[in-house]
C-alpha cells in the first residue's frame, strides 16, 4: 500500500515541477487504517505546488483524499515547505 500511495503522488506532482529530482516522499503507517504522507519539494517548486491563492495544494490533498476513500483508509498528508 504505501508503495501505491508514493507512486500515485509522484505520477501527479512531477509534471508540476521544474526539478523532480527533488521531491522527496515519506510515508508512515500507523496501525491498519491510518497513513502519514509527506512530501516536500526544492524551494524552486514550492510556488508551483502551492499554486494561486492555495488551489493547486488544495486539489492535490482533495485527489490524496479520494484515492484513501477508494482504499478505505485515512491518509493524512503534509507538505513540508522547508
């Protein structure tokens, strides 16, 4: 599962930034249910990550929220800007 989860981000954060080599992805299991996954990019893509007024992030945690809902899990995501 957490192998899954890293890939399907990666698939959907690399064409958003300009230096892929620097996204870095954790994922920690807690128990059964529960997933931690973070993700921090170089400081170049965080803008890009970001987005205008947050909707990029915004969409990316919606789509991480989706694909736990289909695996019937909770995944709670943070995006480490530093």
């Amino acid at each position: 599962m957490e192998t899954e989860i890293e890939n399907y981000l990666r698939s959907m954060l690399n064409p958003l930034i300009a230096y892929p080599e620097k996204l870095e992805v954790f994922v920690h299991t807690s128990g059964e249910s529960y997933i931690f996954l973070e993700f921090s990019v170089g400081k170049e893509d965080i803008g890009k990550i970001i987005g205008k007024e947050g909707l990029t992030i915004k969409a990316i945690r919606k789509l991480i929220d989706c694909f736990s809902a289909s695996k019937k899990i909770k995944i709670v995501s943070i995006f480490k800007t530093s």
